[in-house]
C-alpha cells in the first residue's frame, strides 16, 4: 500500500521546490518561522489553514487529499469485494 500523505512533509517540499524561505511563508501567513516548522511537522492541516497556504503558494493542497481520498476509497471498496 502506498504511505500515507503527509502535508507538513509536502508543504516543506514545495517551499523547497519553488526556492522559497520558512521566512517568506511565516510573512506571507502573518505568523512565526517557529509555527511554519512546526506545521512541518504535522500530518494534516485544518482546512482554513490548508486554504490559506493553498492560496500563498499558489498550489492546491486539496487536490492531494483528494487524490488520497480516491485511492482508500477504490482499495476499501476492493476489500469488501473480495469480503461479499
């Protein structure tokens, strides 16, 4: 099964891959360096949140957990074939 998406992990990632600084986000979300390393850190984000840095960094995080939520969906719905 594939690992579980993890937004704090690809969060830093994109700021990663558009060259952008822990600083330039805190900034941007009108919070501390301390509380973007710390969103590093977590799985999920709240929604309100997850919107906000959608919005910042001009990348749909949704669509992620959309993507992840397909995915569960097609193997529970292949594990209860295989149940029936």
């Amino acid at each position: 099964m594939a690992t579980e998406l993890h937004i704090g992990r690809l969060l830093q990632q994109k700021l990663r891959d558009d060259e952008r600084s822990v600083t330039w986000l805190a900034q941007k979300l009108n919070c501390s360096r301390t509380n973007i390393y710390l969103m590093f850190k977590k799985q999920y984000i709240d929604c309100e949140m997850l919107m906000r840095l959608s919005i910042v960094m001009k990348f749909d995080f949704f669509e992620c957990l959309s993507r992840e939520y397909k995915i569960k969906l097609k193997s529970t719905n292949a594990e209860n074939k295989t149940t029936i």
